[in-house]
C-alpha cells in the first residue's frame, strides 16, 4: 500500500501497538475500499466508452442516424446518394420532399419512338426525367394524363408531380437531340450546331438561379418584339384564321390568370425550352399549374393552337414581363457565357431557314460540305468568357 501512503497521513497505517482494532484500522479499511471501488468504475466506463457513446448518438439522432450511409456512394471528401446517379432514361426514382434536393435536372417531351440515347451519352451527369406522351398512364415509367398540348402537358405534369421535389434549376427540353430552333448557334454551320447538348452544356446554372427563368433562345426571331396584341384582339375581335393563336390568345389568358390583368403585347422568343429555379416555380401555387394543365386536357382547340397559347405564357408564369425580349448579346453572355461575341457573331448565331432541318440532318453529304467550307468558323468556345 505504499503507493498510496502520499495521500493520507501517515498514521492512518501505524502499526504501533494496541492501534490495530482502533479507530484509525477503520478508516484505512473504508478509504481502502473506496479507491478500490473508483478503480473499478473506471475500468468499467473505459470498456464501455464506445457502447455508451452509441447510445448517446442514438438519442441525440434518433434510429436512421446509424444507417445513415445506406445507399450513398463516396465521391472523394463528398457523398452522393444513389437516387443522385444521372440516368438519361426515363424513371420513376423521385426524392422525397425531406431529402436533399438535385442540383439540376432535365425535363424532355418525347415520344414513344424517340431514340433518347443521346441524353446518357452527352449529358450524364444531369439527372434526366424522359416523358412518353403518347404511351397510356401505368404504361411507362413517365407519362402524360392525355397527349394534348404538345409539350406543355408535359412540362405541367411535372411540375405538379414534382412541386414538393424540384431540383435547384429544372432545364424543359423537346426531345429531339436536333432542332431548328435551337440557338446554338447557326445550324449551317457545323453539324453540332443545333445540337441540344451545347445548350445543356454550356448554360449558366447561377444565372438561371439569379434570374429565376432563362429562355434557351436569344435571338428575337420568332417571338419578339411583339407577337400577340390580347387587348387589341379581346377589343376588336378580328378575324384572322391566318393566327389562331392571336385569336384564342385572349379568352384563353383570362382563363389562365384569372386574376391577372390581359396585356396589351406579349412578346418572347420561341420556342418552349427553357430553365427555370426551384423558388420562381414555387412562386406560384401548384393550383396554378392544375389550372393550365386542365385547360389543356379540356379544351377543344388543337394540340398546336393550346400549345402555342402556352408557349407565350411561360414567361408571364415565371414571373417576366409579358413582354420580355432581353438584350440579345446580354442573353448570350449571361445564359451561356458567351461574353466575347463580334457584332458578325451576333449575325450569324441564328438565321431563319424555315421550320425544319434540311434532310438528313446533321448526317447528309450536303451538310458535310458546308461544315467543311466554314471550317475557319470559330466556334462557340472561342466565345466563352475567360
């Protein structure tokens, strides 16, 4: 005991004669016992450090915080989930309003026979939703309640479906890879300059963000300055068979806003792609979108007209002005980077050429000699702000 003698007093181990059964034995006895006593509750708590600390973060966490990690796949210091892993199918993996939200992902109008290939191949790293309106509800993963409206069906049964879900910037896209009206930039170019990837690619998610809505095409044909006089039309009542989406445009926007005064102009570009931001669709409530989607599953008007009327609502849905035609060589800086563009730049982005590709696109003989010709073409990289 004498590694203990330094912290009581000497007497309290005397051995002088007749202390034996006295007082100072008992004491002895009992701090003895009591050093025993916190020698063993101390090894007892070192032994059972890990288990208690277990329980302490069950309580604190609750049951799911020791299964945390299901399902996640480490990426370097970050984690992503699995539901996170971009597919360029159609699927019916949505996450749940408590979960963390996709950072972006794309919203395409297909069809059935659409080859949607292109979508993994070139862009995987977006997270895709591939709608087939022309397949019956319960029989693809993604579907439409009835295919009317073109691709505005699709774009509103998303948003309803997904109005507790949405990803930080949503990107609503047709389905064909090719466009005539995708500006990015001139399609005589080069066979890869109408191609949906480009605009993926090189748009600017933290100007959608800012902005809230972000239409895909900068240039003014077709849609700007003016496309559509609603009050002049609800006025006048004119005939014009010629636009019967000026005609409808009216009735139909009183329908939409009910609450909303009819503008005197709408002007916006074409063509129905575009970005938008969790908040600027959360902006309006999800009654809002069942509205229009009704409307389209209801009216007796055709797909291209009630398209169309919607087509030159997006905007005025997003919170813009009903008339909203930004500064083209702002929109190309600020939408895609393209920040460097000459005035024959701007030119030559987009030229009309009707409204469809040349045969063969981008694959035909006669293709391939104009990309050739123009090979000294600098391309849009050239054009991106360094």
């Amino acid at each position: 005991m004498s590694q203990f003698s330094h912290l009581f007093p000497s007497r309290l181990f005397s051995r002088e004669a007749g202390s034996s059964t006295g007082p100072n034995r008992n004491r002895a006895f009992l701090y003895m016992s009591l050093i025993v006593f916190v020698l063993l509750l101390t090894y007892q708590l070192v032994l059972s450090r890990e288990s208690f600390q277990s329980s302490i973060s069950k309580w604190k966490l609750g049951p799911s915080a020791t299964n945390s990690n299901h399902g996640v796949h480490s990426t370097g210091n970050s984690t992503t989930s699995a539901s996170d892993r971009p597919s360029g199918q159609a699927s019916q993996e949505q996450p749940t309003p408590s979960a963390r939200p996709r950072q972006k992902e794309l919203v395409i109008a297909a069809m059935s026979h659409d080859n949607m290939s292109w979508v993994e191949e070139n862009v995987p790293d977006w997270h895709a939703n591939i709608y087939r309106a022309d397949v019956a509800p319960g029989k693809a993963s993604l579907t439409v309640p009835v295919n009317k409206g073109n691709e505005a069906m699709v774009f509103l049964t998303h948003i309803i479906d997904r109005y507790d879900s949405l990803p930080d910037v949503s990107l609503f896209l047709h389905g064909g890879r090719y466009q005539w009206h995708n500006d990015n930039p001139l399609y005589a170019y080069s066979s890869s300059m109408t191609d949906s990837v480009i605009s993926i690619n090189h748009l600017q998610l933290n100007h959608v963000q800012e902005t809230g809505y972000a239409n895909l095409r900068c240039t003014w044909i077709i849609g700007c300055p003016a496309e559509l006089e609603p009050a002049r039309y609800l006025r006048d009542r004119p005939q014009d068979p010629e636009h019967p989406t000026a005609v409808e445009f009216p009735d139909r926007f009183m329908e939409l806003f009910p609450d909303e005064d009819l503008p005197d102009v709408v002007g916006a570009a074409c063509c129905s792609q575009f970005a938008v931001s969790r908040d600027r669709i959360r902006s309006r409530r999800k009654e809002d979108y069942s509205r229009a989607r009704q409307f389209l599953i209801d009216t007796s008007l055709d797909s291209q007209t009630s398209g169309r009327i919607m087509e030159y609502v997006w905007h005025i849905m997003f919170g813009k002005p009903a008339q909203y035609c930004p500064d083209t060589r702002q929109c190309y800086c600020q939408t895609y980077g393209y920040c460097n563009m000459t005035d024959e730049d701007l030119r030559n982005q987009w030229v009309w050429r009707g409204l469809k590709l040349p045969d063969g696109w981008p694959d035909s003989e006669e293709n391939t000699k104009k990309v050739q010709k123009r090979r000294g073409l600098p391309s849009s990289t050239y054009w991106m702000s360094q």
